[in-house]
C-alpha cells in the first residue's frame, strides 16, 4: 500500500508547480490560499482569495467560475496545494499550478504578505450564517462593518431597512428625520414602540440599533433635509444612500445630491397595497428624474397619512432596500440599477420594468440644466415632514 510520501510524489509528477519567485511574476493568475482559517489568519499573499481545502470543491466556482481562469493554490509548504491543485484540474480547471514551497518559501524570500483584520470571537458566532456564505465570507463582513449608510428617513421604510442593516453589521448607519415617535406611526414603523412614544425617531431608532448589534454606530441627525444642510450631511463619508422619504421635494433632493456627491440611491416607495424599489447608481444607470422630469402636480400625490398603507408593505420593501444596498457594499449579484421592481400586495406578484438613462435628463445627462439644489416649496408646505416613514408610490 502506498505511504502518504508515494502519494504526494506521485501528484506532484501529474500537476505542474513554480517557485516563489516565479509566482510573484505572474500576471492575471487567481491566487487560492489553501490552508486553515487560523493559518489565513497570521497572513497571506495579497489579493488571494480564502477556500481552505475542505471547502475547495463547493466554494472555487464562486471565486473563478471560467475553467480557463489561470489558477496558483498554496497551502504552507506545498503539500497541499499539490492535492488541491490535482483536485482542480480533475474539476475541469484548464492552468493550475501549485506553488512550491509554499507560503513559508514566499515569506523567506521577503515577497509582500498581508495581515488581515480579525473578526473577534463573539463577532464569529454573531455572523457565523455570513461567514459560510462563499460571496461573504470573513473579507466580506469585515467590509460590511467598515461600510457607512445613510438612511432618509427612520419610518416605515428606514425601519426595516435600518434593522436588517445593523443586523447585517453594517459598522455606521446614519438616521436623517426631524419627526417624533407617534402612536399612528406603531403600525409599521418597526424600530419604535410604545416605550419611545414622543421620542425624536432618530434617537428611537437609535436605541433599537444599537441594543440589536453593539457593533454598529448610529449617528443621528435630528434634522429636516434640506438644501442648505445636505451637502454637510453627506460630507460625513457615506457609501450608500437608502432613500425612505414621503414625499417629492426630498426624493428630487436626495436624487441630486446622489449624483453630485457619486452616492448610490437605493430607492423604495409605498402606497395602500403597492411598493417600489430601485437603485440609481451616478454615471452607471438612470437617476430618479430620468423617471420623473418634474414633480407631479400636489393634488396627484396622495401622502399615506391621506390614503393609507398596509404595516406590513413597508417591511418588505424596506428589506428589499437592505438586501440592495448590502449587494452594493459588497460588490456582488445583480443590483436593481436600470431596473424597477414593482409588487402587488393584493395578489403577492413582482413585476420588472426596465429603464433606459435619458440622455436630456436635467442633472445626469449628456448637457445638464439643472447644476444646483431646488427646493420645491409648494410640496414641502404641503408634505409637512420631509422624512416620514411611507413613500407614495405613485409619480
């Protein structure tokens, strides 16, 4: 019977192997880091991706889904990148190469390592549904907990947008909204209670996020949006915009500054029995008024306050908002952008409507006649708040 020398020996004649230094000048090569999560831990060879070598076969389609993709796996002294290596090529893979010597030999001869941020234990255990998905993993939540949203609002959108969020350790939420808890609010705005009845929603919802996951800050801003003061508030460094706002004005509002600051907006609206999600990416898809021009008159813009939402609409809505700005922080999937998704509550269907960026839009197209911030005082009389909790879905 063969020893586990004749065995390694005998892969090791099959596949092909290149020196640290032959290594460090290849160009265009997936580097796969083989070994256990504590090993990936003390260092690596930047730019590696992370599948230790029990998970191999399940996770490297994620990471190089092309068979052509040239591939170099390493584990500490070659070994068993060796194995790993005969394992890919049997999985189809056309140019893999395992790295003799392994990560001890790129150490020694001085090449560039990188040390990782460490995910504390209790952090471990918090997102350990996160770190077994290939697409997240460790790298993954550490981005997430380095990531800063703003929320427009901490109603019936920002609710469930914000808790999900906090839940996903998302490491800075930002609350933007000038109103106080109220008992009509109870219905669907999920991050208060009776306890916070006249609270300002921002601290509300602040206490509610942070008693969730004492990772994430919460900073508040207990303030209505407004031309004057959201060029500050989004100098604060903000990755991603979730727009929960009631109304017009702040819609148009946080659409511009999105473009002008290159935030993406990720867009959710509702309205009795329908809701509405999007994303407008600057430079990368349609903005809000690529849709919508110009506001619609105020008498064809019912508010909720005035036609009514069912509690449970924004939850789902705000949840499609979360899932899209986590896609956005973490670089993966499809986002909405160019797409709108519309669903029926009544009958439980989604619909797509694809959209097209208008080359004669007023602020992202090809020659802009809107260069500055406009307040459109008529609906802001009107709308009262300009960061409520429900969004009518209807231009």
């Amino acid at each position: 019977m063969p020893s586990y020398r004749d065995l390694l020996n005998h892969v090791k004649s099959e596949i092909s192997e290149v020196d640290a230094a032959q290594a460090r000048d290849l160009d265009g090569h997936l580097f796969v880091d083989v070994r256990e999560p504590d090993e990936w831990d003390e260092g690596h060879i930047p730019g590696a991706v992370h599948i230790p070598r029990g998970y191999l076969e399940s996770r490297i389609e994620a990471a190089a889904p092309e068979r052509a993709q040239p591939i170099v796996v390493y584990c500490a002294g070659g070994s068993r990148s060796a194995f790993a290596a005969k394992t890919l090529e049997e999985l189809g893979y056309e140019n893999v190469t395992s790295l003799a010597g392994g990560y001890t030999d790129w150490k020694r001869n001085g090449f560039p390592t990188q040390i990782p941020q460490m995910l504390g234990p209790d952090q471990r255990s918090r997102y350990s549904r996160h770190l077994l998905i290939p697409e997240v993993g460790i790298e993954g939540q550490l981005k997430l907990l380095q990531s800063r949203v703003l929320l427009i609002g901490a109603g019936g959108l920002g609710s469930p947008s914000s808790l999900y969020l906090a839940a996903a350790g998302v490491g800075t939420l930002g609350i933007v909204d000038d109103d106080r808890v109220d008992a009509s609010n109870l219905q669907r705005q999920i991050a208060h209670s009776t306890q916070t009845l006249g609270d300002w929603k921002a601290d509300s919802a602040k206490g509610t996020l942070e008693a969730l996951n004492p990772d994430v800050n919460v900073v508040t801003y207990k303030e209505r949006l407004t031309s004057e003061n959201v060029d500050r508030i989004l100098a604060d460094g903000w990755d991603v915009i979730i727009d929960g706002a009631d109304n017009f004005p702040t819609r148009y509002l946080v659409n511009d500054a999105g473009i002008w600051h290159d935030i993406p907006v990720v867009h959710g609206s509702i309205y009795r029995f329908e809701g509405q999600v999007t994303v407008f990416k600057p430079h990368d898809g349609p903005c809000y008024r690529c849709l919508f021009p110009q506001p619609p008159p105020p008498e064809l813009a019912p508010s909720c306050a005035e036609g009514g939402v069912l509690g449970v609409l924004p939850g789902i809505v705000g949840s499609l908002q979360a899932l899209e700005a986590i896609k956005l922080l973490l670089g993966i999937g499809d986002s909405l952008v160019g797409r709108l998704l519309l669903f029926d509550a009544l009958s439980t269907e989604f619909t797509e409507v694809r959209l097209r960026k208008d080359a004669a839009c007023p602020v992202c197209g090809d020659h802009p006649t809107i260069t500055e911030y406009i307040d459109y005082v008529e609906f802001c009389q009107r709308a009262g708040s300009v960061v409520g909790g429900a969004a009518d879905a209807r231009p």
